[in-house]
C-alpha cells in the first residue's frame, strides 16, 4: 500500500474525529481534528505517530466542532501547513474556532493571533473538481449534504504499479431533502472508504411529513401558554429549525385560532445568529427551493416574529419571556451555553415542553433528559443542582443532520462499484455493528 492510515480518535464514539494519511514518499495528510464531547476522550498531541509541524495538509469535512476544534492547539503546536476544505467552510471556520476558543484560557491577543494564523493557512476548494497535492497525490471535494459547506473528501494516491489507491472519508453525512442543503454527492469508488456510523442501527422517522408533525408537537406544547425549549447546535440546526417553523407560520391562517399565531420564536444564541448571517450570504450554494424562495422575496430563514437574543442582559430578559414562546438555544446536547439556564428555569413548569431534534451522546444533560424526563419524578442535575422534569419531553429524530441506516447504505450503494472495503467509524459499537450486518448481507467487505 503507497500509504498509512491511523485514527487519532476513538473509532467506536461519535465525537471526536480525526485521521492521519501518510503517504510514502513523505507526505502526511490530517483528515480533521476535533474536540471531543462529554464522555469522549482524544490522545494528546504528544503521544501521536507524527508531529503537528510535520503535517503537510489539514482536511476538515466541515466546521462543526468535534471536526475542527483543536485546530487552534494544532497550531500552537507547531503545525504550519495549508488547511483545506470547501469554500462555506472556509467562511465558518473563523467564528465557529472564535466562539470555542472563548471558552479557553487564550487571553484576547492569543486568540486574535490564531484567528490571523487561520485565516493565513486556509483556503476554500470548489466541489466536484480535482485539485493536486504534492507527491502527485491529488483530491476532490463531494457535498456531504450535513451542514452548508460539509463534505467527503476523495484522495487519489500514486502506487508504484501504476495502479493509484483511492480513499474517501465520508466525513459526517447529511439525509436528502434537508432544508437549504443540497443532496449528498454521489461517490467515485475506491479502494478503502472511511465511513461515519452515527445512526448506523436505525432509520429517522420519514422526514418529507416533518414540518407537519413539528407543526403538530408545537400547537399541542403551546395549547397552555407554556414555553418551547428547543436545543439547538448553532451551525446547522439553528438554521434549519427557523427555515421550517417559517414554512409553517407562513401557512398558518390568521382566522383558525392556532397557538402558532403570532408566536414569538428567540434565538438566544450570538453564535447562531452569526452563523445565520453568513449563511444568509451564501445563497450560492443552497438548495434550488430555498434559492427560489428568496428570488419570489420570501427570505427562508427570516420572519415577523423572529426575534434575537444578543447580549447577556437580554438573555437575562428572555429567561423571564412569558408562555407562550419558542426559545432556540445552544447547545444542542444541552452540554453547555444558554440552553441550561433556559432548562433550570423551566424544567420544572409542567406548561413547558422540550423538543430535542437532534442526536443527544452519552455524559451530556441531553441524553439524561431524554432518559429520566418521562420517569415518574425524573431529574436531571444542572449546575450541580436536582433539578425535576415536569415539563413534557419530546425527541422528532427525523431532524437529524446524519444520515440513517437506509440513506448510508444507500449512499454506498450509489458509488456504482463495491470498495475495496470498508471502515467504520464516528459511532458507539451498537451502531456500527447494525450497519456492518447490513452491509456484509449486501456483499460488502466491513472492517
């Protein structure tokens, strides 16, 4: 083989992600490097096979956290080469690192020189054309369809047989028909794919009826006067929960009594908004319905009733907003920022309602309320305090950024030829067991 392949993260966890190509000849490509969530854990730079100045390339899949949240050590420790990824990317990249890095003890001008140092060594890449590396090892970027910007990454790589190996990192796949995305790419086939198992043991509810039964859950939640909590990451999510309650507010007739009428929907997230923003600029590269929609002068994700919740005093405000409302806050795991003094506040008002769209990981405050909410005295602990779940738990899978069982397989099956084989990746052992069965019953070679 003209090269080497290590995971610098455990392969069995969703969170973090992060590959090591190196390719004989002396060439060493990075594939991502991520923070890792609750419960999760990554080696330290020290203890792995190359050191961060020797890395030539760093590929980033997209510019969720868990993918791209050590860049910043990676620099510090000594790492000097061009970081690659799509141009959506590239704009992400700066304020999602801003907003992480806030939450370290960089001091302002650590953090300002970083940001320099980023912007200097990144550069954005066109999808579905072919780029060359050194070493005559050349790439192309595929939309990945998880985040505006996300992408699988193919690596076609010189053999001394004449024969080139080819290796594809999925990175993290998106399903079709989400909101301002396109569709994920169909693969070119290759040798070895590195493939994301998230929800490898199991399929999203249908999602072409999910804006009626989102519709469904907030008119019910809303019938009290309470409020809705909803966790939401602030890349992605954020913006594709506004998209949809916009669709379903502009449907709403003003004479039918609904509780949606009117409703006040905050976004208390400063990130979110940011994100929102640039987003908004980026209209080049959504879906053709959300382009269509702008064009008829019906911004898909802005509204009348769309209010944002900047700085700390107004979330102080927000925390106090009377029902009923609709408050989206991050994080979506619910493992930190605005969402947990929203959850402290209300949990325990059995007018309330939270809806989680979203996978919630092991150790986060998240999967606990999903877990003990519908127990009789259930609780979670916030900031160290019980704190008891009367508020009514609701979980729409059907908005997950990841693909399902069905659409990976699907996705695989579309590469036209079988790989070479397969290795799974960035999901628990259950997960990636169900889709290794599935795919070894269709011929597959699983590792």
């Amino acid at each position: 083989m003209p090269y080497t392949l290590s995971h610098l993260s455990p392969v069995d966890s969703v969170t973090p992600s992060c590959h090591l190509l190196q390719v004989k000849g002396g060439l060493t490509i990075m594939i991502d490097c991520g923070l890792p969530m609750a419960g999760d854990s990554i080696a330290p730079f020290t203890d792995r096979p190359v050191a961060p100045a020797d890395i030539d390339y760093l590929f980033l899949t997209h510019a969720h956290i868990d993918h791209i949240g050590r860049v910043p050590d990676l620099i510090d420790a000594g790492f000097e080469g061009e970081i690659l990824c799509s141009h959506p990317t590239k704009a992400l990249l700066i304020p999602m690192l801003h907003d992480a890095m806030g939450f370290s003890k960089r001091s302002k001008d650590e953090v300002k020189r970083l940001e320099a140092a980023i912007d200097e060594l990144s550069w954005g890449f066109e999808y579905q054309q072919s780029f060359r590396l050194n070493k005559g090892v050349r790439f192309k970027l595929g939309r990945a369809g998880h985040i505006l910007g996300s992408s699988f990454v193919h690596f076609t790589i010189p053999n001394g047989d004449g024969k080139p190996s080819k290796v594809l990192f999925s990175g993290d796949l998106g399903c079709k028909g989400s909101p301002i995305l396109c569709d994920p790419d169909t693969p070119d086939p290759c040798d070895l794919l590195v493939m994301e198992s998230t929800y490898g043991n199991r399929n999203h509810e249908d999602r072409t009826e999910r804006v009626e039964r989102l519709e469904k859950v907030l008119r019910k939640a809303l019938s009290d006067g309470g409020k809705v909590f909803i966790p939401a990451f602030s890349l992605g999510r954020t913006q594709e929960l506004i998209y949809e309650i916009d669709r379903i507010l502009s449907n709403i007739n003003p004479g039918d009594g609904s509780p949606l009428n009117g409703i006040p929907v905050f976004v208390d997230s400063p990130l979110g908004l940011e994100i929102t923003n640039i987003y908004a600029s980026l209209s080049e590269f959504w879906d053709r319905e959300s382009q269509a929609l702008l064009k008829e002068g019906d911004h898909p994700i802005d509204f009348k009733t769309l209010f944002s919740v900047r700085s700390y005093r107004d979330h102080q405000k927000a925390l106090t907003v009377p029902g009923p409302a609709i408050i989206i806050a991050g994080s979506g795991m619910c493992s930190g920022g605005r969402i947990i003094d929203h959850l402290e506040e209300g949990l325990g008002d059995e007018k309330n309602d939270v809806l989680f769209v979203g996978y919630q990981a092991r150790g986060t405050l998240g999967r606990d309320i999903l877990t003990y909410g519908p127990r009789k005295n259930g609780y979670a602990r916030i900031n160290g305090e019980k704190v008891f779940i009367n508020a009514e738990v609701h979980k729409l899978a059907g908005y997950s950024a990841h693909a399902d069982q069905k659409e990976l397989v699907e996705w695989v099956e579309g590469m036209g030829e079988k790989p070479g084989k397969i290795r799974l990746v960035h999901g628990e052992s259950d997960a990636q067991e169900g889709l290794k069965r599935v795919l070894e019953d269709r011929g597959y070679r699983v590792e």
